[in-house]
C-alpha cells in the first residue's frame, strides 16, 4: 500500500508541472515520506481560473518551460485518479523557504515531483491508503 491524497485540479498538476512546492491546508499533518498525488474530480470552471491567475501571478512564464501547455486547458486536465507522485518534507505554518505558493494555515513541503500515467481511482479525504499500483 502506498499513500495518497486528494488535490483539486489545477492545483495538483501545477505542483506536478508548475513548481508548486506547497500543498496549503487548514490542518497539519506528521506523515513524512512519498505519497500520491490524486486529482480530484470535482472542479470548477472558477477554481480554475481562480488557481491560473494564481500561478501566472507567482511566474507569468511557467508555462513556457512544458513542451505542450494543452494539459491546463480545462477539460484536458486529468480527475478522478492517481497523476503523480512527490515527497512530503515537512508540515510548517510559516513558510521557511518563503514559497509564493504558501497560502494556508498550513503548508505541506513537497519535493521531488514525479507525473505518472493516469490510474482512475476513487479519492478520499485526508492520506489514504492504494494498494500497489503495478499489480
């Protein structure tokens, strides 16, 4: 078994991506090690945008750096699976790396970004357990 946890897009592809190095969230957590990252499958159309602007605020030349920016088009990203994987390195309140990213009350340090081929699978709330993926 290995951990996951839910991300709303396009917040887990741009962490993927984008160099979102934090994962805010109004609780903290003392898990340590590699998760999953699950895109969610809800998503609005104003989240999108909302998050977009966000990323374009922080680095207006991110998108620059893919091969192929169609994955952020809205009904190209990814939901309802496992994308990607990273390293979770610390839980802070403040930022100790000043991350334009850190938003939350609490921010997950991630590290080590990892796409992988979508896998459908149904999300949960808080890290949750998914059974090894290559069989």
């Amino acid at each position: 078994m290995t951990m996951a946890l839910s991300i709303r897009q396009p917040w887990a592809s741009l962490i993927l991506l984008a160099g979102k190095d934090i994962e805010n969230r109004n609780w903290a957590t003392k898990v340590r090690g590699p998760f999953l990252i699950h895109a969610a499958k809800g998503m609005t159309r104003t989240e999108y945008i909302d998050a977009m602007e966000f990323a374009f605020a922080i680095d207006k030349n991110w998108a620059q750096s893919l091969p192929d920016t169609r994955p952020f088009d809205f009904n190209n990203l990814p939901r309802g699976g496992i994308i990607g994987s990273v390293i979770l390195v610390d839980c802070v309140q403040r930022d100790k790396s000043n991350s334009p990213w850190f938003q939350g009350a609490y921010g997950f340090v991630l590290r080590d970004p990892k796409l992988l081929p979508f896998y459908p699978y149904k999300g949960q709330l808080g890290f949750f357990d998914v059974p090894n993926l290559h069989g």
